[in-house]
C-alpha cells in the first residue's frame, strides 16, 4: 500500500474513531470523498474495503457508507420495539447488558478504542446543551458495546441507543437532568474509562453497574 493510500486510510480512521462521524451516520458520496481526499474512485473503494474488513463502516449496495459496523437485525424491528417500550425498560435492559459489555470491553477494547472512549467522555461533558450532552453520551456507550467485537451485542445496542432517541426519553431525561447530575456523570464515566484502560473487567462492570443505576433512580424520579 502506497504512503498516500496509508495517510489516507488513517485519516478516515480518525474521523472515524474521533466522532467526526457518528455511529450509523451515512458518509458523504464517493465523489465528495475523492475531492475532499484528493484520491482516485479505485483508490478509495480500496481503501473502503480495508475501512469495511476493520468494521469501521459498512456498506449498502444503493443506499451508501454508513459509521460503524454492520447492524445484525433491521431497523424496522428496532422501531416497532420503541413504539411499545418506555424508560423504565430501556433501563432494565441496559442494567441486564452494559456492565458485562462494559467488562467484555476492558478485556477486548484496543488503543484506539480506548482513547475514542476517552474523547467520548470529554466531549459529553463539554456539551453546552442537552442535545449535544446525549449526542456523545450515546456515543460513549456505544464504543464500549462496539469494543466487544461481537456484532450481534452491538447491533442489540444499536437498538437501545435509537430507543434513547425517542420522546418520552428526551422528555424525561430534561425533567430529571441538573448541574449536580452532569458533574456526577462526569466522574461515573472518568470511572469507566480508567476500569478499560487498565483492563480491569470486574471493576469496568462494577462501575458501569453502579452509572446506570444512578441513572434509573434519576429516571424513576419522573413517574
């Protein structure tokens, strides 16, 4: 592989791993990445490829390059799911999944899934608005479930993370959300990204457990 097509490659890379585009956000068109790559259309599918076996993005044959690793199940299902689930079970679910995800990822995660949970992280609690706070905060939990490596964990996941997009979500979220809230989200996370760093597994899945427990006590506060 030529020094361009390897400068290249790392560039997407980057944007990849550091949130330029969001997890199954679709990429701009093969012709507006050869302009703005300065690369040949032959160039960048094999570069797409290499992007693709990595499972950094996947492809639809029609539809483009969407962030992120292939969904397992379709998105249909995952949207009648939402219309007849509520937060409450959103929260149990995740109770059920994210700490062993949390632990799976201390074990697995590599440098620079580490370090793009990290970005997560500061990122969300740099956040000026709600929006953009839920934004990396569901990224954050989605590069945890990406680093597991095992796609049908992170195609369940996919699913909640768009559950947390729905109505009632935002609504609660805005009813329960303050300062002290942030600030103690803030150091919950710190906690978790340091559990994966040092690739402890028991204490990732202690602290993810005790984050999301603070979270669906906050929850249960609205009803």
């Amino acid at each position: 592989m030529q020094n361009k097509t390897i400068a290249i490659l790392n560039t997407l890379r980057e944007r990849l791993a550091g949130g330029h585009y969001q997890l199954g956000e679709r990429l701009p068109s093969e012709r507006s990445l050869c302009s703005d790559l300065g690369v040949s259309r032959s160039g960048l599918r094999k570069i797409l490829s290499h992007l693709e076996a990595e499972d950094l993005i996947w492809r639809h044959v029609g539809k483009g390059t969407f962030a992120g690793p292939r969904p397992a199940l379709g998105s249909e299902s995952f949207r009648i799911v939402t219309s007849q689930t509520n937060p409450m079970e959103i929260m149990e679910a995740r109770l059920m999944l994210e700490p062993q995800i949390a632990g799976a990822a201390a074990q697995r995660a590599s440098f620079q899934e580490i370090e793009r949970l990290a970005l997560c992280a500061k990122r969300n609690h740099e956040a000026k608005d709600l929006e953009t706070n839920e934004k990396w905060d569901v990224l954050f939990h989605e590069t945890l479930a990406i680093a597991t490596g095992n796609s049908l964990l992170i195609a369940l996941y996919s699913g909640i993370s768009n559950m947390r997009l729905s109505d009632e979500w935002c609504l609660r979220k805005q009813q329960w959300i303050t300062t002290e809230n942030w600030e103690s989200f803030k150091r919950q996370h710190a906690a978790i990204v340091q559990a994966v760093r040092e690739r402890d597994e028991k204490l990732a899945e202690r602290t993810m457990r005790d984050h999301l427990l603070s979270v669906w006590g906050h929850i249960q506060s609205t009803y």
